[in-house]
C-alpha cells in the first residue's frame, strides 16, 4: 500500500477534500456538500465512486465501513492504494500526512475513492482519507465553543440581497434588539432539512432562500456596538411552533395527534428517537406563566420570540439574555434541559403540550424536535398561543445534551 502524499493537489484530490468535509460536519477547501451529498452514488457493475462513513472493523488489508447512506461496504486496500490522514479544517491536502493502515481504528471517519465490485458490496480503493475520531471530537469540542461565543440568534425580520445581510430579531434584556448579520463571498449557508432535525443532512442554501419569519444562527465577528455581526457560517430553518391538547399517541407507530389551538385543527407528528420531550414542574410553568401576563418573556426581558436562542447542537446560546452573560438571568433551553423526559406512551388524552417542529413534507410527517408538556398554566396565561408556544427554541438538535447527534455535534 502506498502512503505516499500528494506532492500538490490535483482537481480530484480538491474535490476529495471537500467531501471530507463532511466527517467533521464543517466544509474544507472552501466548499460545503449538503447531506443528499453524502449519499452514495448508485452502484453499476465495475463503476468508480466514493463511500463514505464510519469505520466498523479492519481485517488484514480490508476496512468494513458502515456508510452514511446505509449498510456495510468492504473496503480493500492495495499496494496501489493512497491512504492519508486528514485533519478537521484542513484547507487542503498539500499538510495530509501519509497514514498506515494499523492507524485505522474503528470509530473512525473515512472517505474512500475507487472502483465497485459487480455486486456493489466492496470497493477497491485508489485513494483513502482518514479523519480520527478523537480529532473530530476536539474539533468538534471547538466548535461548540466558537458557536457559544461568537454566536447569535433570532427570527428574520427582513433579507435585504443588494446588501447581502438579514435582519434578525435578537431577545435582550430591554425586549428584543434588531441585529443586522453581513454575508460574505465566503459565508457558509445551511438551511435545515423540512424533514430532518439533524445538522447534517442540512442542505447548502443561498441567502436568496432566507425569509422572514424563518429562525436563524449564525457565527463570526461582532461589531463594536454589537447592532452588526460578519458571518461566517449561517444555518437558517423554517419550523413550526404548536401549542395544543393531546388527541392521541401512538407508541407503535411513533405518532402523536394534538389539536392546534391557533387553528383549531388536529395535527399529526412523527415522534422520533431525535426528539427531546420534557414535562415541566408546576413551580416553573407558573414562573413563566407569571412572566407571560406581565408581557415579558421566560429570561424575564422583554418578549423573546423564541426564548434565547440556544446555540446549534443545543446546549446555552450566547449574547444577551444568556446565561454567558455575567448577572443573566436563567436561560430557558438550560431550565428546559434539566426538566424530566418523559416517553410517548407517558402521554394522555387532554394533556396541554407545545411543540416546535420541523415542517414536514407532502410524503413525511413533520417531526417533533422538543415538546413540553405540563404547561397548562403557560396556556391559560397567554390567550396568544402562539406566542406561548415560541418560547422553544429549535436549536437543541444533537450536541451535549440533546437527544440527537448532529454530524459535528455542535452544529446548528
């Protein structure tokens, strides 16, 4: 096998680059693959692709990968056959260090390039990128980390594309704040799956598809005053907030039927193992209930279409209203973390929930990110449902945590 590097990189091994970035869920080479991306291509008999996944075991010169589109792959190695390590965030493959195979561990990421058998079970492989699993969980730790104090978040209030920026209602203490967030040539753009709740099957989006009324996040450079932020990264989704009565739930099929009280209409959701489901304590749903008819928010300021914020991949956000700042007041997706989990079969016909969700599609259901229930007081203090039921925030998707686990764990 020849762990010999490239002495430049060639057009294939830039293009190599950029699928790898999606092992650590960040973009290299300055290019970014949504999710339908990751899938591997169709199969025809001796056709040449790549595979991508998690490594499941090695034997002797064959790697067994469980890919991300699903299923097992054998991974034979030759003589022939280029294996390099890459790092998270490598910009290219000119500083990828040659790799040894007894460096393969299972765990680990790879991307492998070469030709299929006639079945489509195996690949032999021409050139293989490695990513280990302890760098991706410290670039990953990294990330948690840039997203908590560079971040920012809110729902667009306006897109204005000869400027190339959005308009993000952001909560403060004082009500809520208007923060203008300046795209760049390079700016990373995602936008959330209709139906998916994990970051990694987020889709590259242009700016052109942000709307108002969508949730946004995003991540880089502050302005001194704090009313302006140059993005790096921006992860946009539409979601639904639902605030309602339990029809039925159906543990057999992972259903939950509620009536809509904004519409008066039942819905159906897709309960998913992704999906976070709290019951709140009667001491705090009256806290916020108590906050609601005062017309302010559950962080006590204002009222704050979603709560705060909480980082991509869950956990606290950052800025105002957060608990990151220094005499802040709790942070709501924090309280929530801490509140018991209860199970579908838990609940009954009756219970008040609200809900925020993703979209859904015309051939799937949308999927429940949190619900919460025990919140009749909240309900009962706010004759806009609506607005009760935007106090959850979708950004708890995978990360510490969080009952999913984004690709890169601290993704939006």
């Amino acid at each position: 096998m020849n762990s010999k590097p490239m002495e430049r990189p060639t057009i294939k091994a830039i293009a190599m680059c950029a699928l790898f970035g999606l092992f650590a869920g960040r973009p290299l080479c300055g290019f970014t693959l949504s999710g339908q991306d990751a899938q591997q291509p169709a199969v025809t008999s001796s056709s040449t692709g790549k595979a991508v996944g998690k490594v499941k075991a090695v034997a002797g010169n064959v790697i067994t990968l469980t890919t991300d589109a699903g299923g097992d792959l054998s991974i034979q190695l030759s003589d022939a056959s280029h294996l390099l390590r890459a790092e998270p965030g490598q910009t290219d493959l000119k500083s990828a260090a040659p790799a040894q195979l007894q460096d393969v561990q299972p765990g680990d990421r790879l991307l492998a390039r070469g030709r299929f058998s006639e079945d489509g079970r195996s690949l032999v492989a021409s050139t293989v990128l490695l990513m280990k699993a302890a760098d991706v969980s410290a670039k990953q730790e990294h990330d948690r980390e840039e997203w908590k104090l560079h971040g920012v978040g809110g729902l667009v209030s306006a897109v204005d594309l000869s400027a190339q920026s959005v308009a993000i209602s952001v909560p403060g203490f004082g009500g809520n704040k208007t923060m203008k967030i300046a795209a760049a040539k390079n700016t990373i753009v995602r936008r959330y799956a209709a139906d998916s709740i994990k970051f990694d099957d987020a889709k590259t989006a242009a700016l052109a598809e942000v709307k108002p009324g969508d949730q946004l996040r995003a991540r880089g450079e502050r302005s001194s005053d704090g009313s302006e932020l140059s993005a790096q990264e921006i992860v946009f989704g539409t979601f639904r907030n639902i605030a309602g009565a339990v029809i039925s739930a159906d543990a057999t099929n992972n259903t939950l039927t509620v009536t809509d009280l904004a519409t008066k209409k039942p819905v159906v959701l897709n309960i998913s193992v992704d999906s976070q489901l709290r019951k709140l304590s009667p001491m705090i749903a009256q806290r916020i209930a108590m906050r609601l008819k005062e017309g302010s928010g559950p962080a006590g300021a204002g009222t704050p279409p979603s709560a705060g914020m909480a980082r991509p991949g869950g956990g606290p956000p950052s800025g105002e209203g957060a608990n990151g700042r220094t005499g802040g007041p709790p942070d709501f997706q924090q309280m929530l973390s801490r509140m018991p989990a209860v199970t579908l079969a838990d609940l009954q016909k009756g219970d008040a929930v609200m809900i925020v969700s993703t979209e859904g599609t015309i051939s799937a259901l949308p999927k429940a990110i949190t619900l919460l229930t025990g919140v009749e007081p909240i309900l009962t203090a706010s004759p806009d449902t609506g607005r009760a039921a935007m106090l959850l925030s979708p950004w708890n998707l995978g990360g510490a945590g969080a009952a999913g686990e984004a690709n890169g764990g601290a993704n939006p």
